[in-house]
C-alpha cells in the first residue's frame, strides 16, 4: 500500500499528474483517488472529472469541494486542487453513497451502519457530507455501534453563505452531488488505521477543561473558575462582552469536544 499526494494551481498541470498515476497505479480496482477541490463552478469540475475518467477509466474517484485554502502559501484568488492516491496491495475499499435527494438521512444511517455489519476486517471510515444539517445524526447513529472503527472526514461548505445560489458538491466519479452522504470503507486483516484532529491553531499556554456547562452552548466554567474571569484574564472581555455577537473575539480560545467531553 502506497499514497501519493499533488497539488495543482490550475488544471492545466492534470494531465502530467494523470501520466505520473498511470505510471504508479498495477490495479485500479484497487486505487482510489481522493479529490479536495476549491472550485464551485459545476461545469469546471465536470470538465475536471471528465479528463480524470478518460485518462484512468475504471479509477474510483471520491472527493468534495472544500471552502477555504488548503495552504498557507496559495493566494485567494488561485483555484487550489488536492489529489491523493490511494493504492492497496491486500487491503481493499468500498464507497457507499447516500443521495439525500432520494432517501431520508436515517436510511442513510442504516444503509451505512448496514454495510459495516456485512463488511470483514473494517478498520477505517472516511465521511463526507454535504448540504446536510443531519450528517452529526448519522455520525453518531454509526459510531453507536462502530466504536472500535477509525472515523474521519470533513463536510463539504459553500464559498460563501451570504450567496444563496453558492453551493458544496460531493464528488463520486464522474458526477456531484448537493445533497448526500458519502463513505469510504477501509478493509484489511493487516491495515492499520490512525484516526488525528487537526484545526489549524498552534496551542499556547496551558490547556483548560471546561468543568461546568449548561446545555450545548453556554460555558459556564472553566478549571473551576467562571469562565468570564478566564475570558477576562486571556482576552481581555468583561463579562457584557462576552456573547454570540463577540464570537470573533472568543474564538481566540476555541473549544473542542474530544468524545464525549469538551
């Protein structure tokens, strides 16, 4: 098993990229391609996927637009394109799409949670969602039961939310998806599977735990302390500063579940 990663600014570095898969790929039954896009145009990316199946038929493609930079060092203005091949040797995959247009999101779950029970050796899945609200309903209704399997994944987010008409894709092969639920199973006897978190932010000073809270979204205290003293101390906010409305500034301490505590 092997994974190859390529970063393009524009597609007019695909094809070489395609040649360099070619080249590394015995069984594409057994290769699957990952794809994190930053275009929202739907005919580019059919474009995309078109030069992608004809160059490599038979090759699974999965993937998602993604809502913001994947590097530091691209600008705004520059279309920014993941690809990651994936190629097993023992181990194998299987996609299971939800079209949600189609099916309720609990069907979803099931048909999903169903596959897992039916599946060998499952080690790992890969979750993608996308103009869903319910994706943290199938999330958990699976992990209720797969609690020794490696979840991981992201949601696919619009460009821009004050834009009604900007929209997230789901990708499989050579067609989008707005509305649907995507998994990628993960098999093998011999595989092994680490599942991370990471946000992006760079840990400073001393972890905190949040020791008191009511309901999902108030905090009420943190190492035993009110949290408005902690948010006085580190950001400098009285306690009638803090609200959704300063969001910006108390997102400077960010909070993060890590299963079931914060």
């Amino acid at each position: 098993m092997f994974q190859k990663n390529y970063h393009i600014t524009d597609y007019q570095g695909l094809p070489e990229i395609l040649d360099q898969m070619k080249a590394l790929i015995t069984d594409r039954e057994k290769a699957v391609l990952f794809l994190f896009d930053e275009n929202f145009v739907e005919e580019r990316l059919l474009d995309m996927l078109h030069t992608i199946q004809t160059a490599l038929p038979g090759l699974t493609v999965v993937g998602m637009t993604n809502h913001d930079r994947l590097f530091n060092h691209t600008d705004n203005n520059s279309v920014f394109t993941t690809l990651s091949l994936l190629c097993f040797d023992e181990s194998s995959f299987q996609v299971v799409l939800s079209d949600l247009e189609n099916k309720s999101a609990h069907r979803a779950a099931l048909d999903i949670v169903e596959c897992l029970e039916e599946s060998e050796d499952v080690k790992g899945l890969f979750m993608m969602s996308s103009g869903s609200p319910d994706h943290q309903m199938i999330m958990d209704r699976i992990l209720r039961e797969n609690r020794e399997i490696a979840v991981f994944g992201a949601t696919a987010a619009v460009k821009n939310y004050a834009m009604q008409e900007s929209v997230s894709f789901l990708i499989v092969n050579d067609k989008l998806y707005r509305r649907a639920v995507l998994s990628v199973i993960f098999q093998g006897k011999n595989l092994h599977i680490k599942a991370d978190e990471e946000f992006g932010w760079t840990a400073i000073g001393k972890k905190m735990t949040v020791t008191r809270a009511d309901g999902k979204n108030l905090v009420q205290e943190i190492d035993g302390s009110p949290a408005a003293n902690i948010y006085e101390k580190y950001l400098g906010l009285r306690s009638n500063q803090i609200s959704v409305e300063n969001g910006v500034q108390t997102c400077a301490l960010p909070i993060y579940q890590r299963g079931k505590c914060l």
